[in-house]
C-alpha cells in the first residue's frame, strides 16, 4: 500500500499552498489553536502588533488569541497560514479575521514578524476574500495606518479602493465582493460600480 492511499483526506475548506519554495497549510481556526495564536504574536514585533490594532492593547497577545480561537463561525471567518503540512508539532505564522458586522464585514491580518514577505499575508487575503463572496457578502472593509504601505500596497493590488479617515490617521478600503444577476442573468455590479470589471478581473 503506497502512503497516499492512507492519508487522510483533507477537508475541502484547507488546502496547501507554496510560497517562497516553502508549503503552509490554510485552514480555519480551530479552538485549539490559542496556545498557537499567543505564541504568534508574542513572537510579532511590538511595531506589527500596533499596525494590527491601531494602537496598543494592554496583553494582546493573550486577549487575540482567546478572542480568536473562541470566535462565532457563523458571524465571522477566521483563517490561519500554518508552517508545514499541519502536522504537529506546527506553527500558525499569520491570521487573518474578519467580522462579519450587519452592514460592512471588517477584516484585519496579522503575519508573524519573522515570515513576513513570502505571500502569506497575499494568500490569507485571498482566501478570506473568496470565504466572503461564498458567504455573498457585497463588500468588505479594513482599516490602514497610513504608514503601513505594505498593507495599503496590498489590498489596492487586491482591488480595494481607499478613503481617508482622517480622524484616526487610518486609511479605511473597501473592496466589492458579489454581483447581482438581473432579469437575463447577466452579473452586474451593484449600485452601478462603473469599476466592475476591473476589480472583477483583480479580485477573482
Ligand atoms: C501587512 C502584512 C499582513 C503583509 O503580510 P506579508 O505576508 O508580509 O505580505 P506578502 O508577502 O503576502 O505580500 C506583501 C508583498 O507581496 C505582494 N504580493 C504577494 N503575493 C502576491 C501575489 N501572488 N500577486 C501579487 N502581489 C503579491 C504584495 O503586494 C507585497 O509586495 P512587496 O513584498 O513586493 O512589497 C504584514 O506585514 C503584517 O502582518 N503587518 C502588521 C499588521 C498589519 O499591518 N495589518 C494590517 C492592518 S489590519
């Protein structure tokens, strides 16, 4: 019997991926991940817990991880980027979130500091993005330090468009999810959105 035919079958909601010659599993959160989530971001730098939070959360990384592994699924998506094939012992490098409020589902990502820059946080944004359309939601928001170009660089490259709001120093972007069909079933942006099919080419 070869080895493949004994492996477990992967749940339809985790896949592999490779980035940087290096393979991360992406899966939901699962309650036993706290231990996990805290030891992320401890190990993140004070500068990327305060771009996450806009601002400092008196422990952080303790309230996070507990908030994160206790989420409600049914109000909100929470993704993890795992070193390895997920086999234990193993490692949670980045976590991306998003609550899925009545009127505007808002998303916020973290990477762990020292496995940032090899498409983690490129990919979890894909996928909290595609989690989104299949919940159909219409849009999502996130809000930026301005100075994080990293982020704004990212989510414009993932079709977001960008406000200012000024009263906090944070940029807010938003990006259309879903389209309606109308009576002949063709898909059309909603409200009009004269930047549809740019940003269905982007995000898709
Ligand atoms: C912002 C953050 C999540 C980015 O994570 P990351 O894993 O380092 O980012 P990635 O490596 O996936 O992507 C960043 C880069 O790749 C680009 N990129 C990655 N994969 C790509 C792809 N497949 N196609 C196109 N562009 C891609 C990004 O635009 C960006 O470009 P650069 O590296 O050339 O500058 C991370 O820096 C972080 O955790 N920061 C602190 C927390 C924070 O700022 N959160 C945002 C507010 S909630």
């Amino acid at each position: 019997m070869n080895a493949t035919s004994i492996e477990p079958a992967r749940p339809a909601s985790e896949h592999l991926v490779s980035l940087s010659h290096h393979s991360y599993l992406i899966r939901s959160v699962s309650g036993s991940d706290e231990l996990a989530l805290f030891d992320m971001f401890a190990r993140s730098s004070p500068e990327d817990l305060r771009l996450r939070c806009l601002g400092m959360i008196k422990d952080f990384p303790r309230l996070a991880a507990a908030r994160l592994a206790r989420c409600d699924r049914d109000r909100e998506i929470a993704l993890v980027a795992v070193d390895g094939e997920g086999a234990a012992p193993s490692e949670i490098v980045g976590v991306a979130h998003l609550i899925e409020e009545p009127a505007e589902p808002e998303f916020d990502i973290l990477v762990r500091t020292d496995a940032k820059g090899h498409g983690v946080g490129f990919q979890l944004m894909k996928d909290v993005l595609a989690r989104a359309r299949e919940r159909r939601r219409t849009k999502i928001v996130g809000f930026i330090a301005g100075e994080d170009h990293a982020m704004l660089l990212m989510t414009s490259e993932l079709g977001f468009v960008r406000e200012t709001h000024a009263e906090m120093g944070t940029v807010r972007v938003t990006a259309m999810l879903w389209f309606v069909a109308d009576d002949k079933q063709q898909l059309r942006p909603p409200n009009g959105d004269p930047n549809f099919e740019t940003r269905r080419r982007t995000v898709s």
